[in-house]
C-alpha cells in the first residue's frame, strides 16, 4: 500500500482546499490536495457558484429581461427551450476556471490525488482503494450538498435538489421551488426571467431575513412583479410525483400546488459522513458540520478545517480567507492571524444585492443610534439610462460620530 508523507495534506479541492494549499506551498511546504471527484473546483465552479451565476446572466440576456424593462420588447426564448441551450456560455466560464485552478496547483508542486478520502488516524488519511497520505497538518475542506428531504423522490426526473436543476431538460411551465433561502430564491427569479411560472415555498414569512429589511422588502416586491409567487408559513408535506403529468405538492395548510417541475432548496450539508472522523478524534455536529474556533482548528491541534464544511456563511470568497487564516496559524506564517471582521455578501437575485457590516434591524438590537442616508438609481441619469426604478445605495452611519456602520445596495450591478 503506497504511503506517502507531506507537510500539508488538504482534503477537498474547491475553493477553501485550493486557497489553503497555495498558501503552504507558497511558503514551501510540501502539500498533498485530495479531490474525489475527477476534477477540482468543488461546488464554487462546478455546480453551484459559477454555473448558476452563468445561468442568471445568460437567462437575462436571452430572454430579453432588460429589454422588455426598458423597451417593452419581449425576445422570450422558445417555449421548448433547454437548460442546454442557453448554458452554452457555462461550459466555457466553468472550463476556463478550472484550468486556471489546476494551473495554480502545479505552479505551486502540490501533489494532487483523485478519490474518496478517510481518517485512518489523526495524521493519516486513506485514498481508496490502497493509497495513504501522512500529514503533519490537516486541513479539511470537502464542502457542502443539497440536503434532500425525505418528502421527495429525488429519483423522479423532475424533482430536482440545486446540484441538479442545471441538468434540467426542457424547461417548465410552472416550476415550485420548496426553500426561499439564498439558493431558492436566486434560481425563483432565474426561471421567472425565463417566462416560467414559479411558486416559492417557504415555513418563514419573510424573504432573507439576514439582509436589511428594506433590501429584502425591495428583492421581494421585485420578484413579485417578475411574476413569482410566494407562499409564505407553509411547508410541504407531501410530494405526489407521477411519471407523467403534473406533480402536486401538499401544504401544512392543507392547501395543494401543482407544476410540472420542483426544485428543493432545503439548505446544504457538510460532506463529513465518508471521512471517518471518529478515527481523527472528531465529533461532527449538527448537519455533519465540523466545529472550529476563531482560527478554523478543531478539537485536535493539527487538524484545521474550512469552507462550507464549517457553515455559514459558506461564500466562497469567505471560504478561501478562512482556509489562508488556518494555514497562517498551522504552520505560524507571520502573515495572518484574523478574519477581516466585515466580510461582504452577495446575492444573486433578481435585482442583485450586496451588503457589508450592520443592517438596522442589528443596530435598533444592539441599541445604537443611527442615522441612514439613501441614493436611488431612479434620481441618478444612470439609473435612468438602463431603467432600474428600484435600485438603491443604502449607507447607515452611527449618530454620534458619522462612522460608517453598514453598506447596502440593491439594483442592477450591485455586486
């Protein structure tokens, strides 16, 4: 059985596992990067980030989503139309990423291995069938998946989780999506751009409750003159799913919708079950999240770990500071020792919106007093000019001495 010995071995290839291993091996050491799949990128590149962004722009173009705003023209495309045929432009972004990641792997000489990874003991990991990699230094980074409740036959071709809704064939008619999180609601104004009748299902009663109020507020009443339908305090609890017709979900209410496709956006997963942690003296937690202090270490000192295996806020950008922040502490680089406190977020709605630091809902919390100061695109030529009424700059400052608190934007280019 092959055994091999690194300074580094990195479990997981997207985003944070890349990161962390440019880092060590910037700085010298010899790193082993384990990826299951048969390519790196994780779900950054291959299933979730880039190609769903992919999707939204190209979905905006094709449809003619900004012309009918600004012209009332409208170049739907054909109602036969295929995920494929407008995903063209997907393959190209998600292939040329990926060399560029796979670029930065060999420029740096890390040692890159394909296949299920697992603890054989705090320092040592299995590759199946028969390769073992010993690591002075640990860092797990596997990622996340589509969590699939049981109410749902996933194995129905039109029941969907959010890895494979890009994988769809012809596009619905009428599509419900069970999750109004950053996910559902991202792909709910996607196939509403496209002309599908979409109906977003959600327990809560509010659209992103971590944004600003009047951003989310903004985002929904959007996406209700998109045509989206929101059904709200419901919760699904039967999913009938012939081979043929409509597939017809029943609420807690009692209350049933039908539509030819369903898209499931009921959070994500840590992928931890195949690691064998117990023999890595780990505990996963809830959802198989792998609990880590302030410098991404686990219980056991030389193991770090980070990314959506952790949690949120499982950004991808997000996910690659944390993975350097760990490298930095494991091998005591003089390089970094802290998150940056205020991390930007982004979301892909139709109208985008991005945010950084407090919201008002936070400050009235913590009870400080604020002050806020608005820019809307409709007081602004440019504004005008591309025809988004909606859009706003939002900036909340402390009142006592003007300091900056919070930054929000909706509208178009807000990310």
């Amino acid at each position: 059985m092959p055994n091999h010995s690194f300074d580094l071995v990195v479990i997981g290839g997207g985003p944070a596992g890349i990161s962390g291993g440019n880092t060590a091996a910037i700085f010298g050491n010899r790193v082993a990067l384990v990826e299951k799949l048969g390519k790196v990128g994780g779900a950054g590149i291959n299933t979730g980030t880039i190609p769903s962004k992919t999707l939204r722009e190209t979905a905006l173009a094709l449809s003619g989503w900004r012309s009918r705003k600004l012209f009332g023209v409208d170049l739907s495309l054909r109602r036969d139309a295929t995920v494929e045929d407008f995903m063209r432009h997907k393959e190209h972004v998600v292939a040329h990423d990926r060399k560029r990641r796979e670029e930065q792997l060999r420029t740096y000489k890390i040692e890159k291995f394909h296949g299920a990874a697992s603890f054989i003991d705090p320092n040592t990991v299995r590759i199946a069938p028969d390769t073992l990699l010993r690591g002075e230094k640990i860092l797990i980074a596997t990622g996340s998946s589509p969590v699939r409740p049981p109410e749902f036959p996933f194995e129905h071709p039109r029941v969907h989780d959010s890895d494979e809704i890009l994988e769809i064939g012809t596009l619905p008619k009428t599509l419900a999506v069970v999750g109004a999180g950053v996910i559902g609601a991202e792909y709910a104004c996607t196939f509403a751009a496209l002309g599908v009748e979409v109906h977003l299902i959600d327990r809560r009663d509010s659209l992103l409750s971590f944004l600003d109020r009047e951003i989310s507020q903004s985002i929904e009443q959007a996406m209700i003159a998109d045509g989206v339908n929101f059904i709200w305090k419901e919760k699904v609890v039967g999913c009938d799913a012939p081979a043929n017709g409509k597939i017809t979900l029943t609420l807690t209410s009692g209350a049933t919708v039908a539509v030819d496709d369903v898209l499931v956006a009921a959070g994500r997963q840590s992928n931890t079950a195949d690691l064998n942690l117990t023999a890595a003296g780990l505990t996963p937690g809830k959802r198989g999240l792998v609990k880590v202090d302030a410098h991404y270490r686990t219980d056991v000192p030389h193991i770090f770990a980070a990314g959506d295996v952790v949690g949120a806020p499982a950004l991808a950008a997000t996910s690659m500071e944390q993975a350097r922040l760990a490298i930095c502490v494991a091998f005591e680089f003089d390089y970094k020792n802290v998150v940056a406190p205020i991390l930007p977020t982004g979301i892909y709605t139709i109208p985008e919106a991005s945010m950084a630091g407090e919201t008002e809902e936070s400050l009235k919390t913590k009870g400080i007093d604020y002050v806020v100061g608005r820019a809307r695109y409709a007081d602004n030529p440019r504004g005008q000019i591309i025809g988004d009424e909606s859009g706003l700059l939002k900036l909340i400052f402390r009142a006592d001495d003007m300091r900056l608190l919070g930054v929000h934007v909706v509208g178009e280019q807000a990310n």
